[in-house]
C-alpha cells in the first residue's frame, strides 16, 4: 500500500470523536503498533497491547474512547468508538485507490467476437478475448488478458482479474472476483479404459458460480461431464484450489489453499474445507461441517461435524490418536515390560531399527 | 451444455430402434433420471435405476429395448441396443458443439515470427505468440493466448486451450489436449548450495510429450536438467499436478489431480497415481503399480502392486495398520489392564492428555 | 537442448588440457554416460562410473585427467580438471542459446500505459500490459504476456515469463526470475463472518521480493492485509507453491513444490521445506529448520532442527514412530498372547475386521 493521505484526509474517513496531537507527515503505511515507523498508520484493536502504544512509532494511532495516554511530538492520536470498524473503513478506502474504477469500454487490444454482448458499463481491459455469443454484464471489470469463452456469461459487477479463463458455456454469478490465473470450465478428468487405451469422455457440461463467489489466484473448477460444477453463492474458494467435475458446493463454505475436491462431491452450506485437505469422489458433506486442514477423507460426513486426519476421523478422536501414535515407544516398552514378567518370548529382529 | 436439439435430431444421432412418444420441445441439457427436468435427456444406464424411470420428468429418456414402460404425455422414449453408447455418440456431438473446429488460419492479432513454420491447416487464434523456429502441425488449434517458444514443436491435430505455455525446444506430440494455464518446460528446481548462497543449475533439455497426452488445467511439467522430461502416449494428467525435470512417465498412466513427481523419478507404463500423492525424487516405479490417493512414496515400487499411505506401504498393510491405528484408545486400555493385573507400575503423567 | 556445437567450439568453451580422438560430428545434446548416442555429450562426474566409459556412445566425453583409456573410432575425450565444472560452463553456455538475450524496447503489441517507465536497456516482450506508475529496471526481460500492475518496481536484470502477473503495487528485486503463470500479489483470504456471510476484509498490503529470488511455474503469492507479504534475497520456490498474505520468508531458504504456507508465518533464513508441506498460520519456523517432505506443522519449530510427518514431530522421533506404526499388527498379536496368558478377557467384535 503506497497511497498516501494527509491527517485531515485519515480523519475525514475515520471521523474520530477526539483527536489528541497534530503533524505534518502523510500517512503512507498500515502496520501493527510495534512494527510501525514513523508514516504509518496503527490501530489498538484489542486491548491486550494497550501497553505497545505508548511506544509505537506510528504517526496516527487510532485508539477507543477510553485509552488514557498522551501522543508524542509529531504524533496523532484519534480516538474513536471501535478502532478495528475505524480501520476497515480506511482499508475500503484504501481499496478504492488501489483498485480505481476504470472506465468502462472495451480496449482497443481486446478481441470480442461481434456475437458478444458487453454491457455499456462494462470495462474490458487491454489482450481481454470475448467470444461469440459471451454476455458481459453491467459494471463488469475485465483486468486484461481475460478470456471469456463462447456463449458464457458473467453477472454485473463481477470482477476478473489478469489472466482469467472461462471456457464455453459457463454462468459467473454477480459480485463474483476472480483472481488471476483462474481456469473455470476445463475438461473434467474423465476416460474410460478401453482396448489398452483410456479414452476420453467429452465433458459436456458447464461450471455454475453463484452470487458474491470469490476464487483465489490459480485455482482450477472442471466442467462436467454433463449438467453442472457449481458453487453456491457467497463461498470463498482460495488459491491453488482443485474442484472436479460434477462437484456441488453450497453456500457460503470457506476452501482454503490447495484443496482437492474430487469429482461428483457434495458439500451442503457453511462447510470448512482447511488447506490441502483431500476429498474422494462422489462423497457428501453436510452442511456446517468442518475439515481440519489436510484431512483425507473418503466418507460422508455428517453436518456440523468436525473430522481430521487422513483418513479422517471425527476431530477428538484423531486428536486423541495423535497423542497416542506419539506414545508408541511408550506402550512398545510397556509391553516388553509385561512379556518380561510374564515370561514370554518377545520378538527380536526387528526392533533394533526402532 | 447449452445447445439444443430437437426431436428429430437426437433421433438421426441416437439412431433408435424403436420410439414412443413425441414431443414439440427441444433438448437443452442432459440430466439423470432423478434431477432431469423438462427439457433434458436422460437415460437408463444401469438397469438397478429402472424404477426411476417412470418418474423421470425428462423431456427424452433412452431406453434398453427390453424395457417395459411408456412416456408421460410430451415424453419421448427412445428405445436402443445400449444407452451408454447412444449417450456417448450424443455427447462426442455435443462436444463439437461446444468446441466448433476454428477456420485455419493465423489471427491477425497474433504474433507469430517470422522464422516459424505454421502448417495451412492450422489455427492460431487471438494474440498467441508463436516464436521463431517454433513449428505448428497440422490441424493444430491454439485456442488464443497460448505462447510457443523457440524452436518447439506441436504435432498434428493437437489442442492448446488459452494461456497455455510451452517454453523452448520441447515437443508436443499429436492429438495432444492441454488445458488453459498448463506450463510445458519452465526451468527444473535444482541449485548449488556455495558460499552460503544457491547458484541455479541451468536447465538446459527439454520436454517431450507423447502422442495423445491430455494435461489439465494449471499444471506444469518442467524441462530437464539435459537430456528430456518425458510423458509418454496416452497418459493422461489432472490439474494442478507437478511434474519435476528428468521425470520419465510411460505410457497410458493416469495422473490425477495435485500429484507432486519429484525430479528424475521413472514410471513404467500404466501406472495410476491417485489424487494429492506425492512421490520423493529418482524413484522408479514399475508398470501397472498403483497409488492410491494421498500416498506419500520414498521407495520404489515393484510393478502391478499397489502402494497406500505417507510413508506408503503395500495397500493392504496399511489398509490393516489403519484400522490397528484407529485401535489404539483400546490398546493402551488393554496394557493398562495387563499392568494392572500384573502388579506393574503404570506411566502416569501424559495419560490425563489423550 | 537441441542447440549444435562443433568439436572445436567445445573446446573453446570447457579448454581441454589433453584431447584425445576427433570428430566431425557435432554435439546435440548432452546425457549420462549410459544413455547417451551419437551425437551426445557425456561426462564422468563421479569416479564410480568409470567403468561405463569404454562402452559409452556418447561423442565426446569429458574425462579427469587420471582417467586412463582411449576413445573409440569418431569419439572424442576431452581430459579437464573437473568434468562437472567443465560441464557447468558448458551448460551455462547453452542457457545462453537457449533464452538468448532479446533486443531491448518494447514489442509494439504491448500496452504499457503512458505513467509508466521503462529503462531504455529493458525488454517488453508482445502482448504485455505494464499499468501506470510501474517501472521496470535496467536489462529487465518481460517475456510476453506478462502484467504488471499498476505502481509496481521490476528490479534490474530480472526476467519475468510469459504469463507472470504481478498485482498493483509491488516490489520485485534484482535478478529476480519468474517462472510462467506465477501470480504475485493477488489478494490475501481474509473474511470476516458477519450476518451469515463471509465480508472480505480488504488486502491492501503489497509483495516484496528481495534480490535473487527464484520462483517456479503458477506459484502464488498474496499480497497481505496492510504491510506487506516478503520473500527475502536469494530464497528459491519451486512450483504450485502457495504462500499466504502477511507471511515473511527469509533470505536463502528453499521452498520444494506444492508447498502451502499458511497466512502470518515468520521463517527465518536458510530454512527448507520440503515438498507438499503445509504450514499453519501465524507459526515461527526458526533460521536453518529443515521441514522433511509433506510434513504438516501446527506449532513453531526452533532454529536449526528438523521436523517430519503430519502433525509433525522431531525428525528422529518421527521416523522411530512410523516403524513402530508398521509394527502394530505385532503389537496387537502380543498384547493378545499377554492377555491369553494372564486369563484376561479379550475384545472381538472389531477384531475380524484388522
């Protein structure tokens, strides 16, 4: 983040109750209270480090009503009812300078096939490809080098980023940014084995994103075989992601990085995937359930369950296991002990490798 | 899938022996028997799913000519010798829909040098970059967006979907599938550890991709230290998969999504690696060998036998040391009890943990 | 590696001290002493290949000096010093054939904005996109279709690959080398959960990639909230690598394919982490840790040790447990025999199915 902003234009946005101190310097930076330098903007958002302020070196420090402290020279204190809310109103704005609005048209580099549709308040960045019969709609933002494959559609307001490919024949919901390097609507990995070769299974089928989606940079959503891939609207996939075909994710879920979703999977609303955890196909997963991260799973799961472990397993009993695989030179000792005393024979040749 | 089809033609595709039933609407999608919806097609696959027919709210169902029922009213049974095969004949049509063969010829947006040979026939679409020496078989479509880089060849009838990368001096094979963001021959990982710093190995051999590969979206196959990275005919790659230099995949393996091929491993024809495996560098892994999903490999692996787990074991060892692990509250019961009844003391302080 | 060189031009570049043979053959390629044919360049690396010197086909062979034999009719031995520094030099010869210096100035098909400054001595290759406010360094290579965006710095000498995207307002080194598909600075996966909803939180942080920094194909990179996501000096990632917002990578470390780092972690200098690990956010990995292959770690590892399996635990323990985990069916056979001889009761419902 290197925009800047004067004091009076932080204070404009965070509107402060009381302002203590003044300066003269921008705020050219966010950091935490301890990491600051002079020109960056700090916050006290919990108040277990209400005892890092006084040293900070901030320049303006946002701070709740009832701190009690004096900025130094050179230094702004703003005090307002909730800093975090204070400083989430400054990072929209900050998101505003860093993502301006673009105006909207088509670049003159862009390819759109003369069957595509783009809404006149769309914007289609620089090397963007639309093809035939693709519908672009209101307030769409094409970064550039954006490909929009025949016949496919993305909602008003939608977001994609450098890079993004949607094939043919797909449908991107409203408010849906996609990041860069984004592939929506590949061939699913389909063959059958036939005569020593495997040969493929057209995928004909198309890739749905509901409203409000948002998609991490180069994560991978196959086409399906027929119907539909689809993923409910307001669920956040992030990077690195694989969803295979025929996958219905509900609403609202959270897939963290590097998951992998097999094919013809099932996840109901508000499931938690944790990063690079594995499903099998053709499985079903209740809505609110969660999966610690790199869980391998191939059973259903339940709603509202937690589950861990490859093969998972419900969340204490592998945290239960866990402790106990650790202990496994214990028990193996233990036993030992109890073959001693009783006078049995215990095996010798392998355990000079443990 | 968005493309349409009367009545009439699903009849001349299918072929049926037999029809019941008419209807005036069109064929917008295919669907299973349970969630088809009016205008869709369905089909009867396997026979336990014949109760489902008669509920089916498709506008089409194909049917095995022994089955015994008749449409609703605007419902067409078509009746034929095998429902999959009249499926598959139906979908290999619509995946010509889907993906129309381009006009040959170099789009003018295009940058393709001067010293590199494109066949007539082929399809260079918008703003690829084919680069000098770099030769483009017959029939071969790049989708747009894709590079070619010096001196690399793409065989006849070979797809390139957009984004893909294919960096200098490697070879693509014939009828070759590759997915939007699949990168073909980026430097291999390997450095010198002098004075405290890595100094990079160059890279210098290639990629060689067989005959009728098909790599999926976003993965990436890295060029050889020299000599060749190599994928042999048939195989077929999912997404995200990374494939390290001096790596040697035979033929007609299955490579599923998210696998990590460390450099300079072997493997022999047929193999299948399941989705998220992982494989430790310079092994060799014998034709017919199995992976199941999640293995983590450090050993080879003798052909036609089949490997689960991180370290792997033979499958069905760790198929028994799994069920064994989930076993372990119980175990340390039992010695707990064997202790006791032994008069042994018995370790206390990490119990209360697990 | 298809480039050509005569006999003499090899010895132009390793200088022989002692030449044995001739050849008008020239050199296509280079292979191990057992793979290599006609036309091939070998070298005997290690003394305990020695003896596959006299049936080697290759076309020239370099060789230490001790080494004592004859070629064979139209080979070539070339006796140097060191045959793999020899070697070395000749390989980096050929990356110079390979990715040959390309003029400088920019392709007339890239869109660099007007805000923008490029260095006179810097190469934008066709089809890029170089925003406002983005400087690109001395001898800088855009290859093609790269993005940078808008208030971005490339740093002298460092090569960005087709298809690289580097998000607005980042920092890339000196000598920084960026594979195809890399994406640095997409937005970080912050979500507050409001209302039944996930609200973004917005990621206005940026990316700073120190000097001599490698990155491997589609590896991403998140920007981080505010402050910034970092990669210090000299540090190499392989591929498909993801690294989280506000995470800080120090100088020299080396991160093996599909690794994720979760976000907020802090890992010192020289640290490795081995390939597929998974690390879970705001974690410390101290200066000299070494992570064995898809470790997955939850809890901080201290400087200069080194950590294995999933949850991960020391490296020796680690491998002490997973051969007592192999040994549970003889475990469980024990505790049975210790029962039996005790008069204790045994359970059996589970039994059958181990």
């Amino acid at each position: 983040m290197k925009v800047t902003f004067t004091q009076a234009e932080v204070s404009a946005i965070v509107q402060p109750i009381r302002t203590e101190g003044s300066t003269a310097e921008s705020v050219r930076g966010i950091a935490t209270l301890g990491s600051a330098e002079p020109g960056d903007l700090s916050f006290l958002g919990n108040p277990k480090y209400k005892t890092s302020v006084p040293a900070s070196r901030a320049t303006v420090v946002l701070l709740p009503l009832d701190y009690d402290g004096k900025p130094g020279p050179g230094q702004v204190y703003l005090f307002v009812d909730n800093p975090s809310v204070a400083l989430a109103r400054l990072c929209s704005r900050l998101e505003q300078e860093l993502w301006p609005r673009p105006a909207a048209g088509v670049h003159p580099t862009a390819v759109v096939a003369p069957g595509a549709r783009v809404a006149a308040t769309a914007t289609v960045g620089p090397l963007c490809v639309v093809e035939d019969g693709a519908r672009i709609g209101e307030s769409v933002h094409l970064q550039s080098g954006v490909f929009v494959g025949r016949g496919s559609v993305v909602g008003d307001q939608s977001w994609l980023m450098h890079g993004v490919v949607v094939q043919a024949e797909c449908t991107i919901g409203r408010r849906v940014r996609l990041h860069p390097g984004v592939v929506i609507g590949a061939d699913g990995f389909g063959y059958e084995f036939v005569g020593g070769r495997h040969e493929k299974v057209p995928q004909v089928g198309t890739v749905d994103l509901g409203d409000d989606v948002e998609i991490g940079a180069n994560t991978t959503i196959d086409r399906s075989r027929f119907e539909r891939t689809s993923v409910g609207e307001g669920t956040k996939i992030d990077n690195l992601v694989q969803v295979g075909h025929n996958v219905a994710i509900g609403k609202h879920c959270m897939i963290c990085a590097q998951v992998g979703i097999a094919g013809s999977c099932t996840l109901g609303d508000y499931v938690v995937v944790g990063g690079q955890s594995g499903l099998a196909g053709h499985l079903t997963v209740g809505s609110g359930a969660m999966l610690a991260a790199r869980s391998g799973v191939k059973d259903d799961i339940a709603p509202k369950t937690s589950v861990w472990g490859s093969p998972s397993l419900p969340l204490l009993l592998e945290q239960k296991i866990i402790i106990l695989r650790n202990r496994l030179p214990e028990l193996f000792r233990r036993v030992d002990a109890l073959e001693k005393a009783a006078g049995l024979e215990q095996p010798k040749a392998p355990r000079g490798r443990a």
